[in-house]
C-alpha cells in the first residue's frame, strides 16, 4: 500500500515538474520528459510489470491532458515500461551506465515513434529537422535531468523494498 502511495506520488509530482517548472525554464521550446526517466527506473528496478502500469498510469496523464485522443501515450509508455522491464535481472543498482543508456533510448525511441505516427504520416516528412531540432534535444534534456532524478528514484525505491522487507519478516 505503502509503495503504490509514493509511486502515485511520484507520478503526480514528475507530471508537476515536468508542466510548471521544466515548462519555464525549457530551452528552445524543449522539456526533459519526466514521465519517461519514471516508467523507464521503475522498469529496470522492479520489472515488467511495474514498468508497463506505471508507464500505463504516467502516459494517462499525459493522454488526459495533451494528447489529441485517449490512449497514445498510454500505450506508448506501456512498452517503453515493459521493455525497460526486461533489463532487470541485469540491473545493479550501484552501475549507473545502465539505466542512462536505457533512459537514452527509451526517449529516442519515443521521439521517433512520436514523430512516426503523428507527423510522418499525415506528410509532414522533414525527418532531420524534426530529429535535430526536437528529438535530440529532448534527449540530452532528459538525460542532464537524469543525472538527478534517478538517484533520487533509486533512494526512494531502495527504502521502500528495505520497508517491504520488514514487513514480510514480522508475519514470518
């Protein structure tokens, strides 16, 4: 009960960030994506099924408020969740290479799906434009905001499996 509080929490406080504050203080129109350095630690620490509804709950939001229908982001950060799953029987927490090179292509990823499905194909085709101009920048964005925020993810999620612990211990 305790670890779905401080996920929603979480969650509600990266969305947050990530509209007001990063909002203000975006470089060239460009904000670290938040919600994705989320959905891709909570992946690799717990694994695919974390990742895929927290990346489920985290593309709601953004859906509810942004996207032209229900759904997209949804699904989207659904897979990066699940994907970002699969790493974590090789995840150490103490290696950050790991996760930053996951959270990199997470956002890659879902820049060029983006621009695939909602650019690509109603003709819009400038391609090296869009990757240079948005997908890129977003990506170093994040990855700066990664160095961060994801110790703090992992500080957070260490306490709480440390908690869960002694919880399982005083019904053993």
């Amino acid at each position: 009960m305790l670890r779905k509080f401080v996920v929603a929490i979480f969650i509600l406080g990266c969305f947050i960030l990530q509209c007001s504050v990063f909002g203000s203080i975006s470089f060239a129109g460009i904000i670290p994506n938040l919600m994705i350095v989320l959905t891709s630690s909570f992946g690799f620490m717990r694994g695919e099924k974390e990742g895929l509804l927290i990346g489920f709950f985290c593309g709601l939001l953004n859906d509810a408020c942004f996207g032209s229908f229900l759904g997209f982001y949804a699904l989207l950060l659904m897979y990066i969740g699940f994907l970002n799953g699969k790493f974590s029987r090789i995840f150490y927490p103490e290696d950050i290479k790991l996760p930053m090179a996951l959270i990199i292509t997470s956002d890659l990823s879902y820049g060029f799906i983006c621009y695939i499905l909602m650019f690509m194909l109603r003709g819009r085709l400038q391609f090296a434009y869009y990757f240079s101009h948005v997908i890129l920048p977003e990506a170093l964005y994040t990855t700066v905001v990664t160095l961060f925020l994801y110790p703090l993810i992992l500080k957070v999620n260490e306490k709480l499996e440390a908690h869960e612990k002694r919880r399982e211990q005083k019904f053993v």
